[in-house]
C-alpha cells in the first residue's frame, strides 16, 4: 500500500513537496491518545513540530491520515491524530446551560486554541451553529481528558 503524503506548515501554508509512501505505520487510537503515527519519507525534508500532515490512499486519493507533527528523526515523521490534541485534563463539575456546542467551544477555545504549545490560535476557529440543552451531573469536583468529554457530549446532545 502506497499513501500520497502532503504536508502543511503550523498556518496551513502547504509546502511545495509530496511524497509517494510505502513504509508507515498508522497508529490510529481512540483510547490511547499518545499513539502516533509514522510516515519515512523516500527523501530528505525538514518539517517542525506543529507543522500538519494528510495522507492519502495513492491512487485513489482517499482520506488516510490527517494529525499534527509531534517531532521527526532524519526522514521519518512522527505524527499525533486530531484527537491527541485534546488529551489535556480538564476540570469537571456539576454543569447545564442552553448550549452544550457553545460550552464545547468554550472548553476548545480555552484548552485548544488559546495554548501557545499548541500553535492553533491562528488556524483553528470554532462557531456554534446549533444549541441544545445540556447537563452534566458530576459528583463533586473531577478530571477527565478534554477528548473523552467532548466526543461523550457530542455523543449524548447530538
């Protein structure tokens, strides 16, 4: 299996280079958000922590892989999923409000876009389009990671 990979800087600027890959490891996982993904690239090519990569099924262009470069050793690229993103704790307590979508976004914009380590701020904007009603019944103050939360709400309201 081939994977056409193009990769992006911090700011979505695409580089000028794709590249043909035939060794890489998908490693794709929900409940394990530090798994990475691995792409060794055929030539040399410097890439930054931050910067974006999508993949692609060569030659039917469809969708493989698309996450955020955590770090590169010579030509292989080591890559977080979307969702890795988000593995940050969060505080939990007792909440209802009108919006769950705009609370979702509330908690992104916080824990997301507005992390420096994260270099967001200037590509990721977040609207509510919808509102629905929504309560989490916590008992008494918790933690829990920013991505089970979010896909549990979207989950339970959507």
């Amino acid at each position: 299996m081939i994977l056409s990979v193009h990769l992006y800087r911090w700011d979505m600027t695409p580089y000028e280079k794709s590249f043909h890959v035939a060794d890489f490891e998908l490693g794709v996982d929900e409940i394990n958000a530090d798994a990475t993904s691995t792409f060794n690239l055929p030539e040399d090519f410097l890439v930054e922590r931050g910067d974006w990569l999508r993949a692609k099924y060569y030659p039917s262009g469809k969708q493989a892989y698309f996450g955020v470069v955590e770090s590169q050793e010579n030509r292989t690229i080591h890559c977080r999923g979307l969702l890795g993103l988000a593995d940050s704790e969060i505080m939990t307590h007792r909440v209802k409000g009108n919006s769950f979508e705009a609370h979702a976004r509330k908690l992104i914009l916080d824990n997301l876009v507005n992390d420096s380590t994260k270099n967001l701020s200037r590509v990721l904007d977040v609207q509510v389009e919808s509102n629905t009603t929504h309560s989490y019944q916590a008992d008494g103050i918790g933690s829990r990671k920013l991505n089970s939360y979010l896909v549990n709400g979207f989950k339970k309201y959507n």
